[in-house]
C-alpha cells in the first residue's frame, strides 16, 4: 500500500529531548481508521501486561493517559496519541501508539494468528511508522512471540528499539545480568536495550533516557510532502502536567469491571 519512506539520519544530539504535550487521538481497528499519516509515528508492541501503556504515560507524564488495564489481552485497539517533543533541535511532532497486547494464553499460537494481519499490515505499509519499540518485562525475558514480531518488524524494514520494563522489580546487580540476556536474545548489544521502570520513572527521562531514543527514531524517517520544522519555529504553550485528556483511548470491551492486579509470575 504505502512504501516505508527513506532514512535520513539527522545530526542533532539524542539527548534532552522531553515531551510536553499529548493527547489521545483516536483509535482504530483497521486501516482505514488510522489518523492521517502526517507525521512520524512510533508504535510500542509487546505482550498484554508488558506494559506499554505504563510506559506510554510514564513517557509522557500523564498518569491515564493510556489506559493501564489490568486485564491482560482485554485492549486490542490501536490507540494514537499525539506528542509534541522538545530538545535541542527544532519541535518535533510525534505519534505514539499503543499497539494491541499479544501473546496471552496463546502461546502455542503464531504471532500473525495471535496478533491479525492488521497489526502486521500495519507495520509493512503505513509511510509514516518510523519504528517499534518492543517491550520485554524484564522478569519474564523475551518469548518466542516477541522474537517472532522482532524479525516481522525487520522484514517490513523497520527498526526495533528493545526496552526491558519494570527493572524496578530487580536489584541493581540483576540489572545488568538481565540486559544481557535480552540483548543477546535479540543478537544485539547490551548497551543498545533500554531498560527501564514506569513506577520509577527509571531509563525513561533525561541523559540517555528512552525519551532521547524515540526522539532520535522519530527524525529517522523522511515523510514525503512534508516541510522539517524550521529551527525559527515559534514555541507552543506548554500545557500543565495535569491537563485533562480529550477524549479516551477504548479497550475492547468497555464496561468490563477492573479486576484485582493481574501481574505475571517472575521468570523462574
Ligand atoms: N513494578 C512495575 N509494574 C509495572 C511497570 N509497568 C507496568 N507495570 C504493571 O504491569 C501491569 C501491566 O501494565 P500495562 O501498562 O497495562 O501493560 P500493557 O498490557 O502492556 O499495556 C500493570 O499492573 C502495571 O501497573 C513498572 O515499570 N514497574
Ligand atoms: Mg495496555
């Protein structure tokens, strides 16, 4: 449908990149549902219960923002959420999107059973998606089905940043040993996997923070028709923290009530 654009490395530093305003956009169930695809767009993916939409608020500084469900696989929306980065280069407008859960209780399942040829024609056409960030709760490690969705996103040539969640559950010794056993789970280093704790607002802001890293995928991707912001651009108002969302990222089965945590097991 749509090619993957060109990749245009840009000079300016990864780091002090912070994110000042989002909102949820909108959700969709296919394609044609997506927003207009006018800026770059970088899609959290992981198992249910990896937490993806913990990040996305840690991320972004707004508590609820995505929805943190307690019920593992309950969202299989694409939620969308426009983001406003600043930092060292002009403002960059970003779209972060929460992608549908996989993996729970469907192990034996294959990644494109589990997740639909919607997520995975999501991933080869849309112009505008200039990476995924895969996420591993860093007790349970990596599963087949993450593997599996690395080497999807690789094919549709579109590079992964692999980030380890909830570190605040390992001591600082753990850390390291954990971060390399993903890494090379992934075949890739151990200095290139984030990892990181929404709870405490670990590996996500600051020097080195994820925060830099999706800033940096971000200005990867050309986006035909559309002008680079000029370095003269006026600033936009920052709004307060604790500005109200505009409307409500849905699950898929609203109404449903909360139950109590439903946290996996630690890896044994
Ligand atoms: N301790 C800890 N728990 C977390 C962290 N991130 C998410 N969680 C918990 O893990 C569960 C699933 O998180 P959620 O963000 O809904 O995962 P998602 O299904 O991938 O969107 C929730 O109970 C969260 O509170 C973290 O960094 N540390
Ligand atoms: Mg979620």
């Amino acid at each position: 449908m749509c090619d993957t654009g060109s990749v245009a490395k840009q000079s300016t530093p990864r780091s002090g990149w912070r994110i000042v305003h989002t909102e949820f956009e909108t959700s969709a169930v296919k394609a044609g549902q997506c927003p207009t695809a006018d800026r770059p767009e970088v899609a959290f993916a992981g198992r249910s219960n990896a937490g993806k939409s913990s990040l996305i608020n840690a991320l972004t500084n707004r508590r609820g923002l995505a929805r943190v469900s307690r019920t593992p696989g309950r969202t299989r929306l694409l939620n969308f959420f426009a983001a406003r980065f600043k930092g060292p280069g002009p403002d960059l407008g970003v779209r972060l999107v929460d992608l549908p859960g996989y993996g729970f209780a469907q192990a034996h399942k294959s990644i494109r059973e589990t997740w639909g040829g919607m997520i995975e024609g999501y991933l080869h056409n849309r112009e505008v998606l200039a990476g995924l960030v895969l996420l591993i709760d860093v007790r349970r490690g990596a599963s087949d089905l993450d593997l599996a969705l690395a080497e999807l996103a690789t094919e549709a040539g579109r590079p992964t940043l692999v980030v380890g969640t909830k570190a605040d559950k390992l001591g600082k010794s753990e850390r390291g040993l954990v971060r390399r056993r993903v890494a090379e789970t992934f075949g890739v280093q151990a200095r290139d996997i984030v990892l990181t704790s929404a709870t405490e607002s670990l590996g996500i802001h600051g020097h080195d923070g994820l925060v830099g890293d999706i800033a940096e995928l971000a200005r990867s991707i050309e986006i035909p028709g559309l002008e680079p912001p000029s370095e003269g651009a006026p600033p936009e108002a920052e709004p307060t923290e604790a500005e109200p969302t505009d409307g409500e990222p849905a699950d898929g089965e609203p109404g449903e009530a909360e139950p109590t945590d439903a946290e996996p097991p630690a890896a044994s």
